[in-house]
C-alpha cells in the first residue's frame, strides 16, 4: 500500500522545515502520498466575529483565501523540487483535534510537525503544540528541529527494552531502510544512592553495577530479537546512569541525526501520559524526534 504523510504547517519557519523533511521521505517512497494541512483556528474566528461583527465575513474570507494561497503555494514550491505527489487541507476547528482528525481520517502512516511554532512563549508555558497532539493522536509523529540538508544516517533509539520502544524502531525503521540504529540502554543499580548513603563500599557497587550490566545485554538480545531492523543495521551501546541526561549525552557523542522514542515508558503512570523520557528528549534535543508506541 502506498504510505501516507500528514505534514502540518502553521506557516512560521520550524514548519517550513518540517514539510521539507516530510517531501524528503516521500521522494525516498515511490507512491508515497503528501499531504500538507493547515488549521485555521477556530476560537480566533469566533472572537473576530465577536468584536468586529459588520466585517467578520469579509476577513474571515480574505484569511481563509489568503491561508489556502499559501498553503497552495508551499505545495507547488515542494513539488517542483521533490517530484512528489502533494494534497494540501485547510480545516477549521483547534490544532489538537483538527490534526488529530485528519490524520485518522486520511490514515496517516505518519504525522510531520514543526518541533516549535509560531507561539513560542505560550507554548512554553503550555507545553508545546506537537507534545499535545502526541496526547491526542495514534499516529507515529515526526517533530523536526533541524533544516533537513541530508536524509537520516544515524538514529539513537534509546530502549527500556518495552513493547512501545520496539514498535518505535519498528515504524522508523520502515521509513528509513538504509539508516543505523544505534540501541542506547541507561542502566542503574537500584538503590545505589542509599546503598553509598549507608556506607557501602564503593568495590561492592562497583560490583553491582556489572551485573546490572550484564543484566541489560541479556535483555538487550531478548530485544533485539523483536525487531525488525538487519542485524548489520544494528549497534549497542551500554552506559551508566539516568536516561534523561545519557540520552542527550551520546545524541552528541554519536553524532545522530534522529532520536526514535517509544511515546510510552514502562510505569503504570506512563502509559496513560507521554513517557516522561520522552517528553524531556523531545523538549532538549537538538535532532529531531521521532516517536510512536502501540496502538488499537
């Protein structure tokens, strides 16, 4: 079946980005469909129709035909340099569930955004717009920081060796056949800091510490065994410590392009929000992320 891109754009700079890399897939996918949206919201045209009632139709016109102009015009721009084929959707309604809805609507294989937008303060404060969508939406999301000068060459998929995790490198690996993924584990002895608060010697948690290790490479091939990514296409990697910091921490040692999160962690608590690894990568990374979990 051919695959399918839903790429969002609110016309600021991170979303011209983001459409970029989503041509780039689809050009590698012979068939791929592209479809560029853009959500005019709805709340602003009930306030405009609020404070300037003898004019809210003709604005309300004039933005909507101006909003299809442009998104028009980015279609054909992308076109004429990726040769793929291009749709664009302009809808009405909130960002959340407007793309949300598209999405299943259209289904999306995988959904492209912006990391940031044009709202950089409120979503701050919020939480950013592509961070709610992943709370409404079932679909795989690529959220692109970076001007897509290259395709995908090497992919950190940090791994808590969950089903959510696999299924994420699983789904990447399928847009990104001839990429390497390198298998990140953060592993920690439990109960360290009490034990060296209890006065335990520091060659005993050393000990400790290797059969943890040894702990995760066994679980790690039990892992790997899930997947469907070759085997030449695989690395391991090994490191000590909290994910939070190693994952940042080897993104720039191992030169990565990609991040591939599971959009869940393994506690009860994660699998009812985003997987707070996953929320603080995709907040402080400098490569794009892309996440996905397991879906009904």
């Amino acid at each position: 079946m051919p695959r399918a891109l839903l790429a969002a754009t609110d016309f600021s700079a991170p979303a011209r980005h983001a459409l970029e890399r989503a041509a780039q897939l689809a050009q590698a996918h012979p068939g791929a469909q592209l479809r560029l949206a853009h959500v005019v919201s709805g709340s602003g045209l009930d306030k405009l129709r609020r404070l300037l009632p003898g004019e809210a139709g003709k604005m309300e016109a004039e933005l909507l035909a101006q909003a299809g102009k442009n998104l028009a015009e980015l279609a054909a721009s992308l076109r004429s340099r990726y040769g793929s084929h291009i749709d664009t959707a302009l809808v009405q309604g909130t960002v959340l569930t407007a793309l949300a809805e598209l999405a299943e609507a259209h289904q999306a294989d995988l959904l492209v955004m912006g990391a940031r937008g044009t709202h950089f303060v409120r979503e701050m404060l919020l939480g950013s717009t592509t961070e709610r969508v992943l709370s409404k939406s079932r679909r795989p999301l690529l959220a692109v920081k970076q001007r897509p000068l290259s395709p995908y060459r090497r992919v950190l998929a940090p791994v808590d060796f969950s089903g959510h995790a696999a299924t994420a490198i699983n789904a990447a690996h399928a847009w990104l056949p001839d990429a390497e993924f390198v298998l990140l584990h953060a592993f920690e002895v439990e109960l360290e800091s009490t034990f060296r608060f209890a006065g335990l010697d520091e060659e005993r948690i050393h000990h400790y510490r290797i059969q943890a290790r040894e702990a995760a490479q066994a679980a790690m091939e039990e892992f790997i065994a899930r997947l469907e990514v070759p085997a030449s296409r695989l690395m391991r990697q090994f490191v000590h410590g909290p994910a939070t910091l190693r994952i940042l921490e080897q993104e720039q040692g191992l030169d990565a392009d990609l991040i591939v999160m599971g959009k869940h962690g393994q506690s009860v608590m994660e699998e009812l929000l985003l997987g707070s690894v996953t929320k603080h990568v995709l907040a402080h990374s400098a490569s794009d992320v892309f996440i996905a979990g397991h879906y009904s």
